[in-house]
C-alpha cells in the first residue's frame, strides 16, 4: 500500500510539471534510495514505515513522523527534493531514517476513528525505537535513535520520551506551550468528514476521519507567499485523514511539567509566521532568542535546549520556500548531539 500511496505522489508531481515543462526539464533524476519498507504491528493493526539508510555506516537512526492532516510525504516530499526532502537531507548528512505513518494515516492501518489517541501513537513509537536497537530489516542495531515529530507527532514525541526515556535526542517542530488557542480552535473549523472529500472520494472511511476542506491549507500551515505553488498544489494532493480524538491526550504535552521530564538534548524548532504555535500576534517566534525565552522554563537542564526560528514560514517548515535554513540548523543540531 506504501508503494501506491508514492506512486499517486509522483504522479500527481508528473501532472504539476506537465504544466511547468522548464522546471520539467531542471528536475534532476533521483538517487537511488537505499529504503526499505516495514511493517510494526501494534495492537490496532499495523504501522507503516520506511527505512532508508546513507551511503556509509552510520550507528544513528531518525525515526521521523508527521503530525495530523499529514502522513510520510511530509518528510519525503517528491518534488523538487533536492529542496524540500528532508528525509533525503538527512541520509546524505550520514544518518539513517525511518519515516513512520501514524495508525489510521498513510499506508497504516484505519481502525475505528475513535479509538485512535496520541497515546497508542506514543506506545507505537516506542516499539519502533526498541525495535531499532535491536535490528530490523536486516539493518544492524543502531546505538544512537532520534525521534523528530511535527505538529502533533512532536507532543507523542515528548510523550513517548518522557515515558520511556529510551531515546537519544527529541526534534520538536510546530510545538510551543504557548499555543494560540484561538488560531487552534480557527484551524480546527476548517476540517470535515474525509469521506465528503475529493481526494478521498470512493475510500470506505468512518465519519471520525476528518481532512482540511479543499483551499484551507495555506491559510493553516504556510507563511503568506512563502509556499511555490506546486508544492501547495501536491500538498493538497497528499493531504491526510486523522481523528479529533488524537487531540486529548496529544495536546497535554503543551502544558507544564510533562516536557521538563525530557533528559537528553531537545531542539524545538518554528516557523515565525505558526499560527498555531507562536502565541498572539506570534510573540513567541519573533527569532530563535524569543523562542529559547519562552521555552526554556518548560525544559530540564539536561534537555540542553535548542531553538530555531525559520523566517516568515508558517507551520509546515519543511515545505517553506526557505526550508533549507531550518535543515542546517538540524543537522548542526545532530552532530553537536549525537556526532557525524
């Protein structure tokens, strides 16, 4: 199911640059990817992940998962990846990757919407973390394992870290405990029913998954003029379905106390323009310094907490025209954390 979920990807990438033949022609021809695809069973069925590993040998692995309204693609954008890959990013940096689709997400399996929670999400991840130290896939174990979450994912990767404490360094993305409620509550009132959406047209889905209705997305995750076009057009192609009740529980990692618990080293990265996760009038993310402000009360001494601001991106970092600027800062992140 994995392979046709890329398959419609790229063809929905093939279809945008049909209509923009001289970015056709400067596409540059993919590398071949050393990845493999893998299944985690977890109580409710089975979760889908990718495993992608560098050209050399590496001990450390990032085990990447997006938040709600997005599923793999979000880390492993089709087009123009050069730009916008992050997943590719960080295996030519030298690390290993294993991009992971959240239950009812993705080439995941779809249980009953309401029995979908971040907890499970968190429970889930912890299993994948275990299960890359011990080996899978033929892969050696990796000594070294880096969660990375965006959005809601990031709230289960605080989860999951302070619960188990079986992880190396936590990336935290479009996550703040300053959280404009307000902005929340406006996102939240652009959703409906997948079944009643295009891109989900004719898919047997309960009325708990829920999607962004069709030309929401740039309001709700970009910066005004800081998204090209063909990317929002792909994004909007690959959206993803989620369930309300994935929020509970997800969204107690903002409140005080549960991130202060996390003891190995934190970057928390935003955009300035996050409508969600930058306060009012986006106080908070005004620059990197603002946000280690307001952050750093929330994180132990041991977290050694760091923070990037990406200038005017919105929620969805690694789909802003300037993305590139954030995937330093994480790659300087990983070798002061956990080395080349």
């Amino acid at each position: 199911m994995r392979s046709s979920i890329r398959a419609a990807a790229a063809a929905a990438v093939a279809a945008l640059l049909c209509l923009t033949p001289a970015v056709a022609e400067a596409e540059p021809t993919a590398p071949q990817d050393n990845c493999r695809d893998i299944g985690f069973p977890v109580p409710q069925g089975t979760l889908a992940a990718t495993l992608c590993l560098p050209d050399r040998p590496t001990d450390t692995v990032m085990v990447l998962m997006a938040g709600s309204n997005y599923n793999h693609t979000y880390w492993d954008f089709p087009y123009e990846p050069q730009t916008y890959n992050f997943r590719r990013a960080m295996n030519a940096a030298g690390y290993a990757t294993l991009v992971a689709d959240r239950l009812g997400n993705g080439a995941s399996s779809r249980p009953p919407s309401l029995s979908l929670t971040a907890t499970a999400t968190a429970d889930a991840l912890h299993g994948i973390v275990g299960a890359l130290r011990g080996g899978v896939a033929g892969a050696a174990p990796f000594g070294k394992v880096v969660t990375a979450g965006h959005s809601l994912s990031s709230g289960t990767s605080v989860m999951e870290a302070t619960a188990y404490r079986d992880v190396d360094g936590v990336l935290l993305t479009g996550y703040s405990h300053a959280l404009n409620i307000p902005e929340v509550l406006g996102v939240i009132g652009t959703y409906h029913p997948a079944a009643d959406d295009p891109v989900f047209a004719g898919r047997d889905l309960d009325s708990g998954y829920l999607v962004t209705r069709p030309g929401t997305r740039e309001q709700n995750f970009f910066g005004a003029g800081n998204v090209d076009p063909r990317v929002l057009a792909l994004d909007e192609a690959s959206k993803e379905t989620f369930s309300l009740t994935e929020y509970p529980d997800g969204l107690t990692s903002t409140l005080p106390g549960m991130s202060a618990r996390i003891d190995v080293p934190v970057l928390l990265v935003n955009g300035s323009l996050d409508r969600l996760s930058c306060g009012p009038a986006y106080s908070v993310c005004r620059d990197s310094a603002a946000l280690y402000a307001a952050e750093a009360p929330y994180f132990s001494p041991a977290a050694r907490l760091r923070t990037y601001v990406l200038p005017d991106s919105g929620h969805s970092v690694n789909l802003a025209r300037n993305t590139a600027g954030y995937r330093e800062a994480v790659l300087d992140w990983m070798k002061a954390t956990v080395g080349e």
